[in-house]
C-alpha cells in the first residue's frame, strides 16, 4: 500500500440527521479533513419519515467542496477516489428523465405496516420470505415502501422507471450510473442474499403484472467502481475537470460502519449508538434467523453482516434533553446521579415504532413510574438504559444464532458518554471500547474506495489488510463489566421483554386512535 501513500480518499455519509464528510491520506488512514451539513425531515403521526433527496444533493456537494476548497491545486490531485454510505431502506423513486418522483419514505417510516402484511400474505407467510431473500419484510424495509407508493399515490406510481436506495441515489448524481451492490441491497427486502440476486417472488408479490426487475439497478461486486465522477459534478465539488476520481461502491451506512470499525472479518462486534441503534458482526456465510428477527444482510466487501437494528437511541436521550431544556453534560450529571436500574424504572423506547422486536405500531412507555421514581435522574438514566436493553434484545439473537460476544466496537453520538459505555458493558456483559476515529460510516466509506481503487489498478487487496492496519481502537475509553450491575440488568432485561410483547396488540389500537382523531 505504500506506493499510494500520496492518494487522499474521501468518504461520504448521508444519514438522517445530516451529511458528513471526511477526507483521509493513503498511507495512515488519518483523517485531514471533514465537514458537515445538517437538514430535516417529514414527520406525522401515521408513522410517516421522509426526506426530499435534493437535500442530500445539495449537502454532498457542499460537505465535499468544503474538503476540496482548503487544497492547492496539487493536493486535489492527489484525490483517487470517493465512497458514499448511505442510510439504508429508503425508496428513492425516479421517472425516466431520472428525476426524483416525490419525497423518499425513510428507513424508520412506519407507515407501510399493512403493506407488509399483504406482501407476507402473497408471499405464503414468514417462511416463505426467508426462503425467497433470508429477511423478513418489515416496515423499516424498501419492498413495502413501492406497495405504499402503488396503492396510495398511483398516478406516481405509474411514473416509476428506477427504484435506487439513498446511497445509490447519491452515487447516481456523482457518476451518471445506475448500479447497486449487495449490501444495500439485502436490506430492501426483495433480495435473495444467498443467491446474492434480486427476488423475482417478492418483486411479483408487490406487483403481479409489472415487471420490476426492469426498474432496479445492475448489481455489481463491492469491489468494483460504479463509475468516476463526471465532468459537471466535478465543476459543483470545485475539482479540475481532467480529474479522474473513482466512485466506490459505497454501501449502507451500516456496512460502511463495518468497515471503519475493523469489521471485517470474523470475531468483532459493532454497536452503534445513533439515531436507531444497530449491533453486527462479520460472517462468512449467511446467517438467517428462523424466526426473522435477525436482518440477514450482506456487508460491502463480499461477506455477510448479520445485524439487528433498534430505530430508537439518541432519539429518546434527544428527547429527555428537549424536555428537561439541558446539554449533554447535564445528562451525564443526571444519569450518574441515579443508581443502575434507575430504582426499577424501566423505558419501553418505542418512539418511533420498533423494529427489533418487530413493533410498528409501538410508542415510549415508562413502567414502574411512582413518587419515587419520578424524578429527573431516574428518567433520564431510564431512558439511556432503556435504549440499550432494546439493543441487548439484538445481541441476544445473535448469540442465538452462534456469533460469540467479546469486545463490543462503539461507534456513534451514544459512544462519546463515559456513563453510556458503562452501561453497554454492563448490560452487554462485554468490554465496551471506541474507535479512534468514531466517524466509523464515512470512514469506513472511505476506506472502501481506498480498496476499489486498489483492485481498478490491479492490486489484489483484502478489505481486511487495509483495516487491520488503519483501524484502531481508543484504549483509555475501554470499560468492562462490572458484576453486580450485570445482575440488575439481566433482570430488567427480562422485564422490558415481557412488557413489550404484552402491549403489542394495545399498540396497534393506539396508533388506530392516533390517525383517527388526532393526524
């Protein structure tokens, strides 16, 4: 690798919150630069999350040209490739000019949650999905969102000529091409991970007399380049229109994660403490759930990343600080002052509806609320613990599965409280630890145009080489668990459990009420 120690890489992340952007050299891996865009979002009471992908444009060019614009002439030519990472499942719908055809339904929507019963019903139920794609199909998932689109907006419908996710959109813009690979891919829920190829059965199942294979992307490997960025989008970025710079892959933000974490090859765990909560693991063979908890994607370099997804993490915290009118250290001071298990009160962190469990319909509960509880320590340590036993729920499917627990990688906003690492390795039992570079996504996405860019100019790199050697963790932020916490944890795990499967049904009446008399 050391003969493009001169390259610069840069790396992408276009989540919900905003778009980030960092730029690193060839040689270490450091990062020499970054940038950052905030935007909003569509929200209603029906579980409706949106976003209008001109945003995401528009953030991408300003996030990267601020990158480019601090460069002389000579350094932005040492600029050989990009990666964009994505957040995963939203449904970017283009008509044929390519224009986007309306508002991209995100991955925490939850508003298509009949339509995945009707897609489970044509399909012949659960098992069924798991054998046509691995996945079950769930709300968060793309499949459901194109059945939405049929049945409610169909003059839109009728429009549709290309279905892209978020990350495919972005490399669309930047190279002109429509491609996709399988990691974002196996999380649209009309992909067949073992087979690594669209499935024909749940694309019928959405729509008996269309062909909708005509209207998804060719697929590529993760190491192959969806194109170089074109002439007019380098005049946007403020790069020299004889530049000739490779876009990546690119990925889901979860698979891009992967990456900036070392993940990628077997025996490491990564949790992310974002917006939604995520825990995965390499795998070098599919692991598929039995009873379609378990997201069994592919990753974005050629293996598999089993992964379960909580929607609901700095929400909640965000949430707490909202109504408390207080700062992040405010709540570190607060949580710190209650006692492991918040005296017994217990969050339910259904906000946005849940994914893992499959909760649709679900809002945040507080249980075991009493004078003594009531108090704004321990709602505030509640709610940070609550959020990471949901995550536990995760972890224990894929301790299920076989995946062996060690260290647990954390990355995201959550990781950067001390009293948060703590608690994750309490109720993980398991060393917490964080990265050194703790923008793990646009990271991670930059590393893998590092290793495309390898392998166009014929160098047969392993992904895994490359993280090995500029992948590290944060020792001084290392915690481990400590026993009686373990124990109080483990009972309120079972607790949270428990509760959240009895108020299913309540759930669904409540949102039934919601949409009723109060949308």
């Amino acid at each position: 690798m050391s003969r493009y120690s001169e390259d610069f890489y840069i790396g992408v992340d276009v989540g919900t919150q905003g778009t980030k952007a960092v730029m690193i050299k060839g040689d270490t891996g450091e990062i020499i630069g970054d940038s950052r865009k905030s935007y909003g979002i569509v929200e209603k009471p029906d579980g409706t999350r949106e976003q209008n992908a001109e945003d995401w444009k528009d953030a991408v060019v300003e996030t990267v040209g601020t990158l480019v614009k601090n460069l002389d002439k000579r350094d932005r030519e040492r600029i050989k490739g990009i990666g964009i990472s994505g957040q995963q499942h939203g449904f970017v719908p283009l008509d044929k000019e390519g224009k986007v055809i309306r508002n991209v339904k995100l991955w925490n929507d939850t508003s298509t949650a009949r339509q995945c019963e009707e897609i489970l019903d044509k399909l012949g139920g659960l098992s069924k999905a798991l054998e046509y794609t691995g996945n079950n199909i769930l709300p968060g998932y793309t499949a459901p969102k194109v059945l939405w689109l049929k049945e409610n907006e169909p003059e839109n419908y009728d429009k549709l000529n290309i279905i892209l996710l978020p990350h495919d959109y972005i490399n669309f813009f930047l190279t002109g091409e429509k491609k996709a690979e399988p990691g974002d891919a196996s999380g649209t829920a009309y992909y067949n991970v073992k087979e690594r190829q669209w499935s024909e059965e749940v694309l019928r199942a959405i729509d008996s007399e269309k062909d909708l294979k005509e209207n998804l992307p060719e697929l590529i490997e993760n190491h192959e380049p969806v194109g170089f960025i074109r002439k007019d989008v380098l005049d946007l970025l403020g790069l020299e229109s004889s530049s000739k710079i490779i876009v990546s892959s690119g990925g889901g933000d979860n698979m891009m994660g992967a990456i900036g974490t070392g993940n990628t090859k077997r025996g490491i765990i990564t949790a992310s403490l974002g917006t939604s909560g995520t825990i995965y693991a390499y795998s070098d063979f599919p692991v598929i759930d039995k009873l379609g908890e378990l997201a069994a994607f592919c990753d974005s370099t050629g293996g598999w990343l089993p992964l379960a997804c909580t929607m609901n993490v700095t929400v909640a915290t965000e949430m707490i600080k909202s109504l408390f009118q207080i700062d992040n250290v405010k709540l570190e001071e607060l949580v710190k002052s209650s006692l492991p298990g918040a005296h017994g009160l217990i969050l339910l962190p259904y906000f946005n509806g849940e994914r893992t469990p499959n909760v649709p319909y679900g809002t945040g509960v507080f249980f075991g609320i009493n004078e003594f509880t009531l108090t704004e320590e321990n709602l505030a340590r509640s709610t940070m613990e609550g959020v990471t036993l949901g995550l536990r729920y995760g972890l224990e499917i894929m301790k299920r599965e076989g995946i062996k627990q060690s260290e647990i990688r954390l990355t995201g906003g959550g990781s950067k409280s001390s009293i948060w690492r703590q608690i994750v390795a309490d109720i993980f039992n398991a060393t917490s630890v964080n990265m050194k570079i703790d923008e793990a996504a646009s990271f991670g996405a930059a590393l893998q145009a590092m290793w495309c860019y390898f392998h166009y100019n014929g160098e047969n790199v392993e992904i895994s080489d490359i993280t090995d050697e500029m992948v590290k963790v944060k020792e001084e932020t290392r915690c481990e668990p400590i026993k009686e916490n373990v124990e109080v944890y483990d009972e309120l795990y079972s607790i949270q459990t428990e509760l959240g499967k009895a108020l299913n049904d309540v759930f669904q009446n409540h949102r039934e009420l919601l949409v009723k008399r109060f949308q």
